[in-house]
C-alpha cells in the first residue's frame, strides 16, 4: 500500500474513529441526562419535605416560645405555691407544738383536780368524824347551858354561860 491509501485509511479510521467518539459522548451525555432525570423527582420530593419541616419547625419554634414564657409564669407560680406550702407546714408545726404543748398542761391540770378532789375526800373524811363531835357537842352546849341558866334562875344568882355561848356560835359557824 502506499502512502497515500495508508493516510486515507488512517483518516478513514480517525473519521470513524471521531464519530464514535461523538456518539459515545451524546451516550454519555445521554446517559448523564438520564441520571439526571432519575434525581430531579425525588429532589421535587425533598424540596417539598424540607419546606413542610422547615414550616414544621418554624411553627414548633413559635409554640416553644409561647411556651417558654407560659413555664417562666408557671415556675413563679410553682414557687408562689411552694412558698405557701412552706409557710403552711411551719404554721401546721407550730400549731401541733401549740397543741402538744396545750394538751400536757390539760392533762396536767386534769390530773390535778384528780388530786384535789382526792385530797378534798381525804379530808371530808377526817372532817366527818369532827363534824359529828362538833355538833354533838353543840347539842350539849345547849342543853349544859339551858341546865345551867334553868338551875341560876331557880337558885337567884348568875352563872356565867357567855363564853360556852360563844364557843358554841363559833362550833356552828365552822359546820
């Protein structure tokens, strides 16, 4: 072959050779717009997704500030409360220590008028016996004194019955 055929055959084959270069490279440019295409729905998709969180979020944001708010009132409240609470406990306690304290001295002065009542009998007791010879007693005044007058009225002198007179008043006073 000469030279000259050898040239057109290499520029037949770089002619072949280019248009299948050409046509690779439509196929790859095919196949990149097909890979394209592959993503451009599911993109549509996310696009649609990242707005409706995106909205999502910005409506939580606003709730989460309405709400801070609402739990920076509801802690002075919660404090207000416990305060009250507390102040509640510490009068409770002071109040059951009042009533402690109270129901000692009750039954303290319960358990003395027990006492006294005791005491009081104990001495009605030693008092009756007396009583009885006090007013035995009176009744003998009486009757030694009117003896005693009834005997000086018939003998004409005075006998002096003033201080037995007295001593009796004083017995009948004292029962």
């Amino acid at each position: 072959m000469n030279t000259f055929q050898k040239v057109l055959n290499q520029l037949s084959k770089a002619q072949k050779l280019q248009h299948k270069t050409e046509l690779t490279t439509q196929k790859v440019e095919l196949g990149i717009v097909d890979d394209l295409n592959k993503i451009l729905k599911p993109s549509e998709e996310l696009i649609k997704q990242i707005k409706s969180l995106d909205n999502d979020i910005n409506q939580l944001d606003k709730s989460s500030k309405s709400n801070s708010k609402n739990i920076a009132k509801l802690k002075q409240e919660v404090q207000k409360q416990e305060d009250k609470v507390f102040k509640l406990e510490r009068e409770f306690r002071t109040s059951s220590n009042e009533l402690e304290r109270t129901k000692k001295q009750f039954d303290s002065a319960v358990f003395q008028q027990k006492q006294y009542v005791s005491d009081i009998d104990k001495k009605n007791s030693k008092q009756d016996p007396l009583i009885k010879e006090a007013k035995k007693n009176i009744a003998t005044f009486d009757k030694l004194i009117d003896e005693a007058e009834k005997m000086a009225q018939e003998l004409g002198v005075k006998i002096p019955t003033g201080s037995f007179s007295k001593m009796r008043d004083r017995l009948r006073k004292v029962i």
